[in-house]
C-alpha cells in the first residue's frame, strides 16, 4: 500500500467516525474500534508484506467487536 493510500484510509476513517454524534456507547465503540481496527490491520499487512486488504478486513472485525464489546460493559449491558 502507497502511503497515500494509507493517508486516504486514514482521513476516511476519521470522516465515518466523526459525524457520529447520535450513537450510543456500543455503537460508537464498535465503529471506532472497526474503524482503528483496520487501519492497523492494513498498516500491519503491509508492513509484514501481506495483504495489506485482508489485513484492514481481520482488523476491523476485531476492533470492532471489541470496542462494541466495551461500550457495552460501560453502558452496563453486558
């Protein structure tokens, strides 16, 4: 991955999270983490010559069941 693309994941992961004010704990934990999620899946496919696209995919899968994970306990409903 170029490093403009790399900036463009980036500053599209900033625009999706920060129109967002409507959302609860979960939701927003669950979109921030998929959303930091993959861009350190993509930055570390890269990096480590892999797929840096299969990396942003595993990433954000687990980053956002994670931060959704943690907004729940924080809203108390898990």
């Amino acid at each position: 991955m170029t490093r403009m693309t790399m900036l463009g994941v980036a500053a599209a992961a900033f625009l999706f999270t920060a129109g967002c004010t409507e959302l609860n704990k979960t939701e927003s934990g669950a979109l921030s983490g998929g959303a930091i999620g993959a861009g350190v899946g993509a930055a570390a496919g890269a990096i480590t010559g892999g797929s840096a696209t299969t990396g942003a995919v595993i990433g954000g899968a687990i980053g956002a069941a994670g931060g959704g994970y943690k907004g729940c306990r924080e809203e108390g409903k898990c």
